[in-house]
C-alpha cells in the first residue's frame, strides 16, 4: 500500500476483492485500513472509528472462513471476538463468531452466539434461518423426540420475551426430561441418553445460567411462580446430568459390540464361560498300592 491510500480506499479494495472472490487479498487489504484506523498509542479515536474497525474486523472474520486453499475458523473465531468487543450490542458480531464456532465443530457455543444475536435484532431473517439450521443439526428435526424437547426447552428460555407460563412450561418440561421423578424410574437408556446429550451438547447449562442472572421482562412473576426454582434444580444437577450420560453412552458401546459386563449394569450382555478340557482320570487307591509293591 502506498501513503496515498486512506482507510476508505483499503476498505474499499477488499471489498472488490470479496466480490470477485479473492479472500485472501481482501485480508490483506482490511488489515492494512486496520493498521492506518488505529491510533499510535493503540485505541481509536472515536465511536465512528471503532465502528470501522469493528466492521474490518466481521469482514476479516467472513475472509478466514472463505479461503480458497485452506479456511481458517480459529482464525475466523479470534477476529469475530475482536469484532465484539468493538461493538457488544452488534448482532453481526454474534453472528461472525457463530459461524466460526460451528465450523469448528462447537455447535453448542455457537447456538448461544446466535441466541444472544437473535436477542439483539429478533427480525433478523439470517440469524433466525442460521439458527433453525444449526438447532436441527444439534436436536434433530423429527417433533416429539427428547432431543427435540429439550431443543424446544431451551429455545424458549433463550427468549426473554416469553409469557411466564410459557417459560415455566419450558421449565417443567427439562425438569421432566432430566430429572426425571421416581414413576419414571424406567425410561429406556436411549431416550435418557438422547436427551441428556441434547442438553449438554446444546450447551443448556450455559442458557440456564444466562436466564437465571438476567433481569428479563417478567423476571419478578418468574420467582414467584416456582420457574427459577426448577431452573435451581436443573442447574445443580448439571455435572451429574454429564457423567450419567458418559455411562449410557459406555453400556450402550458395550452392549452394541457384545461385551462382557464389568460393572453389572443391567442390559450388558454377559457371554457365557467358555468350558475348559475336561481333567484326566484320577487312579484309584488300588492302583497305587500295586504300584507302591513292585
């Protein structure tokens, strides 16, 4: 880049270069307006300022995960993080990072990005279409599942929006599916294991804690109709919740290879002991004294 070129012109360029699919020209071209917006002393100058490079900085992010040769989503993920802390209250920046996540495989961190961005701008299409894909990667789209149920849960706790019976209901309804009370006692381990890892892998601990510390709209009817009591429950449950769902998952892997039992879980299947030779004859008393003469 030349003295000449300003940060309006660098931006500029690797837009161009976005549009004609060069993403890795356009990297270079957002981090050099990048380097001539900051101030000597690190920082900038003003709001506009740290707007403009909070947007260099979600355009970067789009750039890494574009690559034609190699994408970058670690990449991807630290410019989007970058991007937020520019501008917190920027859906897009939740937005980048989401798509980050789930390119990384963290399905369950990037449905809380593109929750916290549904929250910010609710009419968004592309956060609402980004998040109705990512929720049927992660709980399936077949209605009445546990893993459905649990995603439906979990969505409704994410909106702060929602009536107080409604959130209760969605409470109700985890506590049904996680803790299940002692009539219960005999769900089959499939469905217990689907709805567990639903409520892990969704990261739902995450979205229990973000409701219980956030000062909603109908917080105050939520304490007293018993919703954060359950969410309470819920919440203390969580580690055990995790390692429940290692043991399912460990007798279901046993049982499906045909493995011998070690701990005794019910439904192992226990092959039987294999029977050895059978020993040789033991010589009577009598042959041993006729022996012992000659």
């Amino acid at each position: 880049e030349s003295h000449a070129d300003t940060v309006d012109s660098l931006h500029k360029r690797g837009n161009n270069a976005v549009s004609r699919g060069d993403h890795r020209e356009a990297l270079r071209c957002y981090a050099a307006a990048l380097a001539k917006l900051e101030r000597p002393g690190g920082g900038y100058g003003s709001e506009a300022e740290k707007e403009r490079a909070a947007t260099l900085r979600s355009n970067r992010a789009l750039c890494c995960l574009r690559l034609e040769d190699r994408p970058e989503p670690a990449m991807a993920l630290a410019e989007a993080e970058k991007c937020q802390e520019l501008r917190p209250e920027w859906p897009k920046a939740y937005f980048r990072k989401a798509s980050a996540l789930e390119a990384l495989g963290r399905l369950g961190e990037a449905r809380l990005a593109l929750c916290y961005a549904k929250r910010i701008a609710p009419a968004d299409k592309e956060i609402r279409s980004s998040l109705a894909a990512l929720r049927r990667k992660l709980f399936g789209d077949e209605e009445g599942t546990p893993a459905a149920r649990v995603g439906t849960a979990l969505d409704t706790l994410e909106d702060f929006t929602m009536a107080p019976s409604a959130t209760k209901a969605a409470a109700v309804e985890l506590k049904s599916l996680l803790l299940p009370s002692d009539e219960d006692d005999q769900v089959d381990d499939h469905m217990r294991a689907e709805a567990l890892r639903a409520f892990v892998d969704g990261k739902g601990a995450d979205t229990l804690f973000r409701r219980q510390n956030a000062m909603g709209e109908h917080w105050k009817e939520e304490c007293r109709n018993g919703t954060m009591g359950l969410l309470s429950l819920v919440a203390q449950a969580g580690p055990g919740l995790e390692q429940e769902l290692v043991a399912l998952n460990q007798r279901a892997d046993l049982k499906e290879r045909g493995a011998a039992c070690t701990d005794g879980a019910p439904g192992c299947f226990e092959p039987p002991r294999k029977a050895g030779p059978p020993p040789p004859p033991r010589p009577s008393r009598k042959t041993k004294r006729e022996g012992a003469r000659r």
